[in-house]
C-alpha cells in the first residue's frame, strides 16, 4: 500500500531545523525582599534622624580630622599594629613548626604558650605586663643590661609584648592549619630528592601553605588594628587616648570619639584593600579566573568590561 505525501508541506531537505519558540517564563515575585528592604531603609532613616536631631557639632569632627596630637595618636597606633603583627607572625610560624615538631619537649612547650595566651584575655596580659614591677624591682639581663623595672617596661614595651605575644599564639593555629592542608605527598617527594626539613619547608611548603594562611592573617591584621585601643589601658598614647583628651579639653567628647571610629574605619578600610590584592596574588595558581579587581568592577560597571587572565585589564 502507498502512501500519497504532498511534497508542497515538506521543508526542504538542506533548511535548518526549526527554532523552538521562546518559553515565556514569569519571574517569581518576592515580595518579602521588598517587604525586608523597605523596614531596613525605615531603621536607617530613624538612626541618622536620631544623630541629626541630636546635640552633635558635627564641624568640629572635620575641624579636628587633622589635629596634631589626634594624628600623632593615629601614628602611634598603626606603628603598635605593623610591629605587634611582626612579632605575631614570626612568632607564630616559629610555635607552628615547633608544634609538628618530633621532639616531644619542644612541641610540649609550643602547646603549652599557646593554651595560656589564647584562654587568657589580651587585656589580662597586658595588666600584667603592667604590673609585673610589683613583683619584679630589677631587670637583670648579665651582662648585658640591667636597670629598674619601672624605666624599662614602658608603656610602648608594655603593649607591644602584649599584643604581641599574644597573637603569636593565633598565628600558630593559623600557620600550623595551613601547613597541614599541603598534601603530604609534597614533603615525601622532597625528601626523596635529597632536600633537606628547611629546605622543604622554604621552597615547597610554605608558598603553597600561603594560599590558606594569608586570608586569616589579612584578619587578624584588622582585629590587631582593633584591638591596640585596649592599650589605654597601660598609658601608651595612641588614637583612642588622643581623641578622648582633645575631646576633654575641647568639650566634645562625644564627636571625638566618632572622629576616633571614623579613623579606624579608613585604617581598616585601606588594610582590607590591601588583603584582598595579596589574596588574589596567592590565587594565581589554584584559581584558573582570578575575581576582577575593584576597578576592573567598576568598569564593568561603566560598560567598558574587563578581561579575564591573558588579557589586558
């Protein structure tokens, strides 16, 4: 039996294939985004009507941004901040290796600080760095120096053996997390060359271990910044004191010490740039795209686009 086809509703043999139609997709609603960002913008708006109505001299915020003894304040804070995070870092790289250490006294000893300066608050230690010249009248370091407790444990000494000492005990944790996520396949192919325990850990373990340390060495850099406020505690004179003696002296107290949050905002702010370029300079070898830079964003933005790796920004 034959079938007649008529050929005039055939397409021919060599056309594409027909477009499927477009699916006509309705977007959900969420309302509740709507519902959130309308009481989020509420809350904002009854906070700066709070600040406004209140009895703030907003000018003397700007008129004293640049006062000698609040920049002087601000200088002495960053200074306690890069050495104190020197002394963390070293001093947690070196506690990280002794903890893996084999030694059985050694990594006793590197447990052992870091139990007591991690359960121990920062503003303990740094009263007792204070105070240990009730106990302690002379230093006596043969023959090497020797003077009275008092004239050697300044306020700066003070606060830098307190801050940090104790971040050495979290950059321990930090360094040794990262050492254990390299594989340990790395090490054993070092050795089976011939290098030598430092060797290994200079030129195989440690680039690699940077990848897991600097993110939250990038935030123990922002808390330290933080954290050195506490150091009014112990008389050493840096932004909070500044700002809270220009305000007793010029009567705004209160807008000092938003002048002093104000500052602590750029610090942390400009720090946070600078973490964010050294994470994405340790991503070049596990990332295959490296995330665009703030400008390359804002050019994107702007419509002119920016290209990934193997092209220009």
């Amino acid at each position: 039996m034959s079938v007649d086809v008529d050929q005039s509703t055939q397409p021919p043999a060599d056309s594409p294939p027909p477009h499927p139609e477009p699916i006509k997709a309705i977007p959900v609603r969420h309302y509740g985004r709507w519902v959130a960002a309308v009481v989020v913008l509420g809350l904002v708006a009854l906070l700066f009507r709070a600040f406004a109505s209140g009895d703030v001299n907003w000018n003397a915020i700007p008129q004293y941004m640049f006062n000698a003894d609040i920049l002087k304040g601000l200088r002495n804070t960053l200074l306690i901040t890069v050495l104190s995070m020197i002394i963390g870092i070293v001093g947690g790289v070196i506690l990280a290796v002794m903890r893996q250490s084999k030694n059985p006294v050694t990594s006793t000893v590197a447990w052992f600080y870091i139990w007591f300066f991690r359960g121990t608050p920062v503003y303990v230690q740094l009263f007792l760095w204070f105070n240990l010249g009730l106990v302690f009248h002379y230093i006596d370091i043969m023959p090497i120096y020797k003077d009275e407790w008092s004239d050697f444990m300044t306020p700066f000494l003070c606060a830098l053996l307190g801050l940090g000492l104790n971040e050495a005990a979290y950059m321990a944790e930090i360094c040794r997390a990262g050492l254990n996520a390299v594989d340990e396949g790395q090490t054993e192919a070092a050795h089976a060359l011939g290098m030598s325990h430092g060797r290994t850990l200079r030129r195989i373990i440690v680039p690699q271990a940077m990848r897991v340390i600097v993110p939250p060495t990038g935030n123990e850099v922002i808390n330290m910044l933080k954290t050195s406020s506490l150091v009014i505690a112990v008389q050493y004179y840096d932004l909070l004191q500044a700002a809270q003696n220009v305000g007793r002296d010029s009567g705004v107290v209160v807008e000092m010490l938003i002048l002093a949050a104000a500052w602590y905002l750029i610090a942390t702010t400009v720090l946070s740039i600078g973490q964010y370029y050294l994470e994405r300079y340790y991503a070049r070898g596990s990332s295959r795209q490296l995330p665009p830079t703030p400008l390359q964003r804002i050019r994107a933005r702007l419509g002119g686009g920016f290209q990934r790796p193997g092209g220009a920004a």
